[in-house]
C-alpha cells in the first residue's frame, strides 16, 4: 500500500525554485497496475523516485504498507528499498564487468543472502527469463531485450511488492518492448504492485489505473 | 553483506580495470621492495662490520698514540695519526697491571720483499708471539714469532699465505731466506688463508718482531698497543689500568688514547644502524608516494562508477555498505601491492647474498614489519576519502550519470 498525502518536490537551480512535483495526494493499492503518462519534464521520474525512496519529498508525508517512511534514516530506507523495492530502467543500469548471473544475484548479496539459497534463485530466475545460456555473458554481449530481462530479473530477486519502471522500453524496439511489457505485467499476477512511466499510449493503456501528469501534478485518472 | 561477499566483489572491481590494478600494485610492491632491499643492505653492512671487529679479536683495549681533542671516538685516532710516540717500553709496562692477559705491540711500515729474481711491495708488520693470540691468526705452516726478550731483533719472519705463494708458487717457504729492504729473514712461519679484514688483507703481510721492524724503518715508536684483558669482565679495568699506566709514563700527559674495542663497535653500529634507519625512511616515502596514488585511482573509479553506486544505492545498499566496497578495494589493492613488494625485496636479498657472499645481508624484522604498515595504513588512509566521496553520492543523480 502505497499513500501519499501532499507530497510535493521542488529543485532549486541557480537559485529559483523549480516545483517537479506540486501537492501530489495518491494512494495504490497491493497488486495494483498503474501507469504514468504525461509529457516530458512533468515530474513522472522524480515522483518514481520518491516512490522507491531514492529522493526524499520537500514536503508532504509517504506511507509505505502503513509506516512513514519519510521519517527513515539513510540506512532504513536501503533496507525498505532492499526488501520491498525493484527497479527497472530505461537505460538498463546492468554493472558492466559482472555476468548476467552475478548482477542478477547483486541484491542478494548486498542483503546478505547465504551463498545456497542465491544460486538457487539466480538458476531459477535465469530459467523464468529464458536466459540460462546467457548466464556467463557480459552485458555487452547481450542484446537490449536481453539486458533488460536480466534487469527485470534482478529488480524481482528480493520478491519485491512494488516494481517501479521508468521507461522500460525506451531503449528497445516496438515487439522487444513489447515482450518486456509482458514479463512485467506477469508479475502484477503474483500481487506485485507495478508502477510504469511510458511514453507509449498503447502501453500505457493497458494498465487498470492511467496516471496523466502535466507540470507536477496529476491531472486525470483513468481506472479500467 | 557478507565479509566474503565484500572481498570477492571488490576483487571483481579490481580485475575489471586490469591494468589500473597492476600498476598500482607495481608501485606499491616497488615501495615494499625497495624498502626490504635498501635495510637489508644496511643491516647487511652492520653485521659484517660487527664480524669484522670480532675476527679481530676479543676483550680487546686498543691503544693510539696522540689524543684527539673531543671525548669519543674519531676518525682521527682510526688512522692513527702520530703526534707523539708511544714507546715499546710503554707496551711492555702494560703488563704490571692484573687485569691485562696478553698485549701485542704493533708498527707498521711497507717495504720490498725479494726472492730471488722475485720481488713486490709488501705491508710489512712489527709485533710480538702473543700477536697471534690477541689477534686470533692461525698459522698454516712452521711457526709463529718467537716469545722472548721483545728488544731482540732476530731475523725472523711469518709470511702471509698469498705472499708465500707468490715468492715459491705451491712449496712452503719455511726454512728459507729473503730479502726485506736491505736486510735479510728467515722464513719460519706462513699464515694460513684468512682474507680481507679491517681493511688489512693478512694474506698480503709479513710479520717480524717488533725490534726488527724498527731497525728496518728506523723507528722506535708504536703505531698501536693491542691489549687483550683476561676476561670480559675486565675489560673496562684493564682500559683504566693502561691509562693510568701510560699516562703516568708520559709524566701525566695525556697524551693517548685508550678505547674499549667494544666501543668503537657500539659506535659503528650506532653509525650503520641510523643508516640504515635513514635509507628504509627513505624508502617508506616512496610507499606514502603508492599511497597517494592509490588514492587517486581510488577518486577515478569513483567518477567512472557513479553510475554503479547509484545503481547499488538504488538496490538496497546504505551508504556505509558503498563505503566499505571501496575501502576494501584499496585495502585488497595495498595488501597484494605489499604481499608481492615483500616477495620480491626478499628475492632481491637473496640474489645479493648470492652476488656478495661475505655481505650477511638480511632485512631487519622491524623493517618489513614497517615496511607493511606504511604500504597498507597509506593504502587505509588514502582510501577513506574516496570511499566517503561515493558514498555520499545522491542516488538520483549518481543513476542519471550527472
Ligand atoms: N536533480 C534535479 N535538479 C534540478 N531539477 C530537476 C532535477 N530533477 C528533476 N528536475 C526538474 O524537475 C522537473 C521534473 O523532472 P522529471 O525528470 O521528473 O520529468 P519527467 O516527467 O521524468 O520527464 P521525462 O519524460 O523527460 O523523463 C523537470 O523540470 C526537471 O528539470
Ligand atoms: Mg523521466
């Protein structure tokens, strides 16, 4: 569960205020499929951002599963962020000198999970995504659909309950993002709940509930 | 995070920048190296000096003609400048006192030996039987000089091994005559191979009495006293009574200098161990050098990995935790940089104590020990400003690559 009440995120730049994010109020339920849509410079990432506690709010209160989780210190939010959050992004964001295997396997290590248990989820998630023979591959010896599937693949290694894409197919072609938007939206089956920025109207509408931004705020709802 | 997991990941870092890595591990390990090699060699210097005093002989008190004007010991009475004479007699009055076992007067002069159609310049040594004793020679063959009125010029003398060598190739020498200056000795004794020792070859020297030696160079006086006390113990007595002694002879000029041979060893190992000191400190700045370098690469690879760290941030990892990868990072750099600078400095020792086997080079414990400290704590400290630098890193921007 995922509630914002009057959060709102100014920058300031050489001095003037820039407001990315104006009195936004919004809760998402567990399991819910929300896209955001809106032109560029609205405030879509820097809200995603807020979300995955990456940034902090100017003002206004954030609730995760009930705690404010503004109030957290540096080191709770990475533990919140560690078991309850994955990323997925336009650029990828793979570490380049690691194997498919091991970036998949870096949220497990940076929390700790016993060396058993992380090649157990690494095989099976290298199953799930179809890339087992990739396993000893370098990012750079994969293709964009591939990079992002392993990208998927470690954002849901920690069983996260919310996934947050920005963009996700902005770097790939129509049918590859296509394929991507597909493995996403099979994990909303298992109550993840998957927030997607896009660009795309197409996959924007498939989504139950269409987030429209327009300069830091939330102009429409479309619930489906 | 597992302590495991941390080495193993910082160890991927590593490899994934190879050259980086080597080089800084070269400059690290050359660091440590130089520092083994260079205090080896020090301490190598200290020990074969240390050896050479005591081949000289034991519970020694030397005595010197003249007396230098500070307190101590100068280079001066090491060359044994002679502004006043120091008399057979003086020697042999030594004697009276309890604590002096045996005493061997030295003069010094050079001259020309001949046999036959041979001949060269030879160091030529005045002195008495119990030489042999204080001065721990061995004989190779015949006799030493003989023990005896110490005023006897007898036409006696004991050849050094390479001398004998020289003037009857591999036959002994002993039983027959040659010639030194204008004056003629039997030969009666060869001394057995020994080398180099205080700068005084004794292979390369013949021995005569003391009486002869002065006839020979027209002299009377004394270039040293060698004064052996009758135990350890004694020694610092036996140094007394000889003062007291000669300077009473000399109607209390004090116009000699006395030294414990002990002494002049503390002093030169107190030379060769501030040397020493001196050129491992010299060393450990190349290691501050590494240290600095380490800290700069440490900075590069913080700006070409923002990304990364945002990345990291962005999967759970607290700043503490981006601060550790990166510590170990460099710990793991300097350690593999001192761990091979330690190999290869020992390595370096034992191909000198091969190229120099009179030299006991070895590094001191307390070099290496920090040696080690200096390459990992510069390692540790340069490291903890990068280290702090990327872990405050603001996720957002870090991901945007800003
Ligand atoms: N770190 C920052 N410093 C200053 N201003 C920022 C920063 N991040 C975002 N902004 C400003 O906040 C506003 C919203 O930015 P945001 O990145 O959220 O837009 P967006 O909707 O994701 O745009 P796009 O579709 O182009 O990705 C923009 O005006 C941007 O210039
Ligand atoms: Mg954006």
């Amino acid at each position: 569960m995922i509630q914002l009440s009057d959060v709102s995120r100014s920058f300031v730049v050489g001095g003037q205020t820039v407001s990315a994010l104006r009195n936004i109020d919004l809760s998402i339920a567990d399991g819910d499929y929300v896209s955001i849509m809106g032109p560029s410079g609205s405030g879509k990432s820097t809200l995603l951002n807020l979300i995955g506690l990456l940034d902090r709010p100017s003002s206004g209160i954030y609730k995760l599963d009930g705690g404010n989780v503004t109030a957290l210190n540096d080191e709770q939010q990475a533990r919140v962020r560690s078991e309850k959050i994955g990323f997925v992004f336009q650029s990828f964001h793979l570490v380049p000198r690691l194997s498919a295997a091991m970036n998949i396997e870096l949220p497990l290590i940076l929390a700790g999970i016993p060396v058993d248990e992380r090649r157990r989820r690494v095989a099976q998630l290298l199953d799930n995504y179809g890339l087992t023979e990739r396993a000893d591959h370098r990012p750079d010896q994969l293709s964009g659909g591939q990079r992002q599937r392993v990208a998927i693949a470690r954002a849901t290694s920690m069983h996260p309950s919310v996934l947050l894409a920005d963009e996700p197919t902005g770097n790939l072609d129509q049918a590859t993002g296509r394929e991507v938007i597909n493995l996403l939206e099979q994990l909303t089956e298992q109550q993840v709940t998957l927030i997607l920025v896009t660009h795309d109207p197409v996959i924007g509408g498939r989504a139950k509930r269409q987030l429209h931004m327009v300069d830091g705020q939330i102009i429409s709802q479309i619930e489906s | 995070m597992r302590y495991l997991d941390v080495v193993q990941f910082a160890a991927v870092s590593l490899q994934g920048s190879r050259t980086r890595t080597l080089l800084m591990i070269l400059a690290m390990s050359i660091g440590v190296a130089a520092v083994v090699v260079l205090t080896a060699l020090g301490e190598g210097a200290r020990r074969y000096v240390i050896n050479q005093f005591s081949s000289l002989g034991t519970n020694l008190v030397l005595v010197f003609p003249g007396r230098t004007e500070t307190a101590g010991i100068g280079p001066g009475m090491l060359l044994g400048q002679i502004p006043r004479e120091l008399s057979l007699d003086d020697a042999e009055a030594l004697l009276r006192s309890r604590s002096v076992g045996r005493i061997a007067p030295l003069t010094v002069g050079s001259s020309q030996i001949s046999k036959d159609a041979k001949n060269r310049e030879v160091i030529v040594l005045g002195s008495t039987a119990d030489l042999m004793t204080v001065r721990h020679m061995t004989l190779g063959r015949g006799r030493f000089l003989p023990p005896g009125d110490v005023h006897a010029s007898e036409s006696v003398c004991v050849l050094g091994a390479k001398i004998n060598s020289e003037l009857f190739g591999k036959e002994s020498g002993v039983g027959a005559w040659v010639r030194l200056g204008d004056r003629r000795f039997r030969v009666i004794g060869i001394l057995s191979r020994q080398g180099e020792s205080m700068g005084f070859n004794t292979d390369e020297i013949v021995i005569v009495p003391v009486a002869s030696a002065h006839m020979l160079f027209n002299t009377s006086g004394l270039f040293r006293i060698l004064v052996e006390a009758k135990s350890r113990d004694s020694i610092e007595q036996a140094r007394k009574d000889t003062e007291t002694i000669l300077f009473a002879r000399h109607n209390g000029e004090k116009d000699v200098t006395v030294v414990t041979q002990d002494a002049v060893l503390a002093t030169f190992d107190r030379i060769l161990r501030a040397l020493t000191l001196a050129v491992g400190g010299i060393a450990a700045i190349s290691l501050a050098v590494a240290g600095i370098l380490i800290m700069n690469v440490m900075l590069i690879a913080v700006s070409q990995r923002v990304q990364e760290i945002g990345l990291l941030k962005a999967l759970g990892a607290p700043a503490a935790k981006i601060r550790t990868l990166f510590f170990t990072e460099a710990v793991l750099l300097s350690g593999i940089g001192s761990i091979t600078g330690l190999v290869i400095g020992e390595a370096g020792v034992l191909v000198i104590a091969r190229l120099y086997p009179s030299l006991p080079v070895a590094a001191p414990w307390w070099a290496v020990l920090a040696a080690v400290a200096t390459s990992l704590g510069t390692g540790i400290l340069f490291s903890v400003w990068p280290a702090r630098r990327a872990a405050q890193l603001d996720p957002v921007t870090a991901l945007a690559g800003r």
